[in-house]
C-alpha cells in the first residue's frame, strides 16, 4: 500500500513539475507579443555607437556644477545615478530654490523613450540635455554663459577635441548636449528579474510575480506600458475613464497642450517608463503618490475603469519590482579645474 502512495505521489509531481514549465512558456510567450528585454551590450542611437571620448566627456558634464548659473546644480543633482536616475523628490529644486513644475523622471533607459520630458517636448537625449541648462528655474544658465563657462575652464578643451575631432570648433554647445546625451546612452539596467524570465529563465520571477504580470497583461496595462520600456513610446491622457483627483492631476498643468496647444491634448503625457519603479518614488508627474501600490490603483480606476482590489493590485505591485535591473557603475569624474579667469558664480 505504501508502495502505491509512493509511486503515485511521484506520477503526480512529475504531472505538476511538467506543468509547470508549459504554464511558464505560455507566461513567456505572451509576454514577448508585448514587452521585450534590455539588451545586454551597448546601445546604438540611429544604428551608431557614441565613441568612448564622447562617453567621457559626456558623464564629466553631467556632473559639472559650473553649467549651473550658481554653480550648484548639475544634471546629476535632478537625475541622481545613486537613487535610481531620479531625486526622490515631489518636485526638483532649481536655481535659486525655485521649485519645478513635475517630478523628475528617471535617467535611467532613457534612450529607450520615444521623446523626452513629460510633455515629449525634447525629440531626443541631446535636446533634452540642453533644456535645463537653459531654464531658468532649472540650471538657470544661457547658451552664452555654458559656453564663457566651458571655454573659461580651460581643461575642457582637449576633451572636446578628443571627442569630436573632425570639428574644426569642438567646443560647442550643439557637442555638450551631444556628449551628454552619449554618455546617457550608457545608463541602461539590464537583467532585471523580468529580462531573465522573457530570456527563458522560469525562477526569475516568483509566482506572485508571475500572477501579477498575468493580471497586468489581462487588465488591459499593456496598452500604454508596452515595448522594451513597458511605456516612453506613446501619449495618453491621466484619466481615460475618470480623472484622479486635482492633487494628482493639478488642473493648472495641461500636460502635452502646453507644447502643441491642441485642447486635445490636454491633460495628456508622455507614458513613464516602469523600468526601476520601485526606486524612482514618488509617481505620476505631479510626484503626489508616494506608495507603489496607491499608484497602482489610482490607475485601474483613472486609465482602466476598474476599482482593483487590495490582492490584485499586491500582485501588480510585485511583478513591477522585477523590473529592477542592474544599475550602472560610474566613477564619479575628477573635472577640470577653474582658474582666476573663470566666470564666478551667480547667487
């Protein structure tokens, strides 16, 4: 009798063990009709790589102050590569400590988005990485002043003709946006638990993970926050079915209308990427949500129509960790240093 408990015990668990992995392949495979994973080596822009002195020179000014007008604001100091390419912060704080108008995206993958900036106003990195340069409640600096700053620090030089010798004027603002924007290609988390799964690993994700992603796809998620970003390539408006409530949504800020001043496109912005997004707190572009799980719920009412519960959206919650990947490694530069001839700082 033992015997035959034994034996069928085993038939059964080579039943589910077989299970199992064919529950897993299905998993995989419908998500690979939506999502795809980070790719492991570099990334090309336009079907090129950024040279390595462009990289260089690129992460050197993305922590450079002295862009700033006070020189105290660097790229850096809104999209900290230590918390996530974010600064955990509701809103960023600017020259002379004005405060900005939408939380701080992430850095992170994001020359995987379609446009830049919440309203998409960048077309790409290099365009975005001038914009704060130049605004005046970001970096509060001008064109002008960036370049009697980069010409002023005279170590900047050999670094600009090292990385775009062809140019018979390296030292340009046009090259600084540039090399910014190379040196942000580098800036990508692959192998996040997510990644290792759709790449045919069935213990990537655990099964609350699992459940979660199943409800994410089934849920009707997919819809915005598809592709390798899971979101960054496409335009919706924050309350398809319902508006979330003002302290949200804040009424005064129209979204993508500000750029095209179309009145359909108020109240409509660019889909965030969730790649990171348990590190990159607190959500949406007015940083009013600052527990994952809320931010999951507001959504199945505003986008879906759907009042999800507590469990369900538990599960969400847990298969949006797997996409944390592995962060970048960068060595903080040692910049050039200023000279007696060296603009000063305006307070």
């Amino acid at each position: 009798m033992q015997a035959r408990i034994l034996k069928l015990a085993a038939i059964l668990g080579a039943t589910a063990s077989a299970a199992f992995p064919a529950a897993a392949q299905q998993l995989r495979e419908d998500a690979l009709s939506y999502f795809e994973p980070i790719p492991q080596g570099p990334v090309t822009v336009d079907g090129a790589l950024p040279s390595s002195e462009q990289i260089e020179l690129g992460k050197m000014l993305f922590f450079e102050p002295r862009l700033s007008e006070g020189h105290n604001i660097s790229c850096n100091t809104c999209h900290n590569l230590g918390t996530g390419g974010a600064d955990l912060a509701t809103v960023s704080i600017g020259h002379r400590w004005q405060k900005g108008g939408r939380n701080s995206p992430t850095v992170f993958n994001a020359v995987f988005n379609t446009a830049q900036f919440w309203d998409g106003r960048a077309a790409d990195l290099a365009d975005q990485a001038g914009g704060p340069m130049v605004n005046p409640v970001e970096m509060g600096s001008t064109q002008e002043h960036v370049m009697e700053m980069l010409t002023g620090i005279p170590g900047y030089a050999s670094y600009f003709a090292a990385a775009f010798p062809t140019d018979g004027n390296p030292l340009t603002f046009e090259n600084a946006r540039e090399a910014i924007a190379a040196f942000e290609t580098t800036l990508v988390t692959p192998n996040a638990p997510f990644d290792l799964f759709l790449r045919g690993d069935d213990t990537a994700l655990s099964e609350t993970q699992k459940a979660g992603l199943q409800l994410f796809m089934d849920s009707g998620c997919t819809a915005c926050h598809n592709g390798i970003n899971l979101g960054g390539d496409s335009y919706q408006p924050f309350g398809v079915v319902e508006k979330p409530e003002w302290s949200v949504l804040p009424p005064d800020d129209r979204g993508r209308y500000e750029v095209t001043r179309s009145e359909s496109d108020a109240y409509v912005f660019k889909v965030p990427t969730l790649r990171n997004i348990e590190l990159t707190l607190p959500y949406f572009h007015s940083g009013a949500v600052w527990n994952l799980a809320d931010a999951v719920e507001i959504m199945g009412v505003s986008q879906l129509g759907e009042a999800l519960s507590s469990e369900d959206a538990a599960k969400i919650t847990a298969f949006l960790t797997s996409l944390t990947g592995d962060e970048p490694v960068v060595t903080y530069p040692a910049l050039p240093p200023s000279t007696a001839d060296t603009p000063r700082p305006q307070q």
